[in-house]
C-alpha cells in the first residue's frame, strides 16, 4: 500500500471518530437535556406533595405534644403593695427575689416568678419622705413589677379629674401612667367608672369588697378586667378558703399589702420586724403552688392572659381530635402512595 493510501486512509478513520464522536456528544447532550427535564417535571409534581405530607405530620406531632403535656393552672395572685414606704423595699423586695430564685427569669421579659403591683397615689410617689427613693423604685419596675392608681374615697368622687391630675404629675416625674387602677373598700363601680377608666388607658381594675361572692375575676368578655383583693392572714380562714379558691376556679385576685396602713381590712399589715416570718410563709404558699404549675404570681393584666391562655388550652385538651387524626393519618397515606406511583414512573 502506498503511502499516500495510507494517509488517506488514515483521514478517512480520524474523520469517522471525529463525526461518531460529536455524534455520541451531541446524543449524549439531548439526552441529558431529556433527563434533566424529566427530573424537573417529576419535581415539580413530588415537591407540593412532599410539602403538604411534611406539614401535616409536624401539625400531628405538634398537637400530640401538646395533648401529652399537663395544662398550666389559669390562676394569677396579684400581690397588692399599698404603699411606697422605704421598707417595701428594703425590707419585702429582697423577700420577693429570694422567693422568685427558684425558677430562672423569664427569657422574653427577663421576670422573676415572685413579682407585686406598687399602688401609686400623690401622697405615695417615690421619692417622698418616709418613701422608697425613686432609683430603688425604678429598680423593682425593672425587674418586673408593675403599678397601679390607688383609689380613695376622696378620689372615687371625681375620678376624671383626680386621674387628669394624677397623669399629669406622673408625666412630670417620667413615670408611665398604670393601666391598673386600685379601688378602696366598696366604692367601685363598673356602670359610674369604666368610661373614665378606658379614657386613660386603664383596663383592669383590684376593687375591696365586703361583698365577697365574686371576687376571683374570670369576665373576659368585659372591657375592663376585674379581680377582688384580699388580705392575708395567714394559712388559714378566710385567706386559705380565698385562695384554694382560686386554685380551683382559676381567673385572678389580689393579695394586699401595707406598711403605712395599719388599719387596712384587704391587706395585710405588715410589721417590720414581727411580719417577716408570716409574709415570708405565705409567699412559700404561692411559691410552692408555683412550681407545681398551678399558680402564677403577676400583675392583673397578665392575670387576664394567664387565664385566657388557660382557656383556650383546656378547650383544646377537651376537643375530640380523633376524627381529625384520622382523617390527617388517611390524607398521608394517599400522600404516600402518590409519591411511590410518581417515583416509580421517573424509574423507567
């Protein structure tokens, strides 16, 4: 064979691997392309289905958490601080704190379980004489105690303008205007004062009663969230039936304390130096109903939210769910024999 011959032959077989070889790419291309819109199709049909599978499992698994867990008591116990003598907080601040170290602050508000309402007025305004300063004030604010406006008799008479003036000398001194207002023995009224009260913001009320049949608050249908006060008297009579009270009905009420009041008949009067003990045992009392997830010891606006969230979880315990369950269960099946009949086209 001669040489030219060979070249040529040679030309002749490079160029049929040269145009096999773009051939084989050119098939290998098209069908990649086919492939991958195969997969893009089979994507989009599986990925709503899978969707709807994985939510439909984590709604179950979600509901049956929350079936399994115990439903946390709807009982608040507001304690009531009467006044702002220096010794509320040297003396029955440091009480609330140790008796709060059982359980971490709140990770969202930073509270301690064990907190009280300072009840504010012009003659009890931090700074006065005899009074709490107002940094130590401001302290307790911080650490999750809220206020109230205390209402007398003098007071309840012309509550507008006593509230219009009150406002005005809070904002003078920087301190926000309580959305609790505390009202004194029998003078309460919600047909003469919800108006007024609403007009500032006010929307829960701790009113004295000697009518004491409807103390526990539970009305949450009423603009303006009520609970009764109380005093302590120790674990025992009217105090402890008050309480278990509480505990069995939920809603909220009011423990009330004073120092400058000797003769207050809702609150209890605390002595320094001869009280610690008794105060000491009835916060224990709350505390240990605390942790047993009964109790929660807060101002009356959580109390209200404390109960409404009471409520609506023990609707949700007592709902039949079974049906439901069922039918997510069934919905999941279908689920999963759709996917098996998707993927199983895609294998061919």
């Amino acid at each position: 064979m001669s040489k030219s011959v060979r070249s040529l032959i040679i030309i002749i077989v490079a160029s049929v691997l040269v145009v096999s070889m773009i051939t084989i790419a050119a098939v290998y291309s098209v069908g990649a392309a086919l492939e991958h819109e195969r997969y893009r199709e089979m994507l989009e049909r599986v990925t709503p289905l899978e969707d709807e599978r994985r939510d439909l499992t984590l709604y179950l698994e979600n509901m049956e958490k929350k079936l399994s867990e115990p439903i946390p008591g709807g009982a608040t116990m507001t304690i009531s601080l009467l006044d702002l003598n220096e010794e509320m907080y040297s003396l029955l601040y440091p009480m609330f704190l140790d008796a709060g170290d059982f359980r971490e602050p709140d990770e969202n508000t930073g509270k301690r379980v064990m907190t009280a309402t300072l009840c504010l007025s012009p003659e009890e305004l931090p700074g006065l004489e005899g009074n709490m300063t107002r940094d130590e004030f401001d302290e307790m604010i911080s650490a999750g105690f809220s206020s109230a406006v205390f209402v007398n008799q003098s007071s309840a008479g012309n509550l507008f303008g006593y509230l219009y003036s009150f406002r005005k000398t809070l904002a003078q001194m920087s301190i926000d205007m309580p959305s609790v207002a505390y009202f004194s023995t029998d003078l309460y009224s919600p047909e003469l004062h919800d108006a007024t009260l609403l007009e500032f913001g006010i929307d829960a009320v701790i009113h004295e009663e000697n009518d004491t049949e409807n103390l526990i608050g539970q009305d949450l249908d009423s603009d303006i969230w009520r609970i009764g006060a109380v005093g302590w008297s120790g674990a025992q009579g009217s105090s402890l039936n008050a309480f278990n009270a509480l505990l069995i009905a939920n809603g909220g009420l009011s423990f009330g304390v004073a120092i400058h009041y000797a003769s207050r008949q809702f609150a209890t009067h605390f002595v320094p130096g001869d009280s610690e003990m008794s105060f000491r045992s009835m916060l224990g009392t709350f505390g240990s109903s605390v942790e047993a997830g009964e109790l929660h010891v807060d101002g009356a606006i959580e109390g209200r939210e404390n109960y409404r969230n009471y409520l609506e979880l023990y609707a949700l315990a007592m709902k039949d769910f079974e049906p439901e369950r069922l039918k997510m269960l069934a919905r999941i099946d279908e689920i999963d024999a759709a996917l098996d009949a998707v993927y199983k086209e895609y294998e061919k």
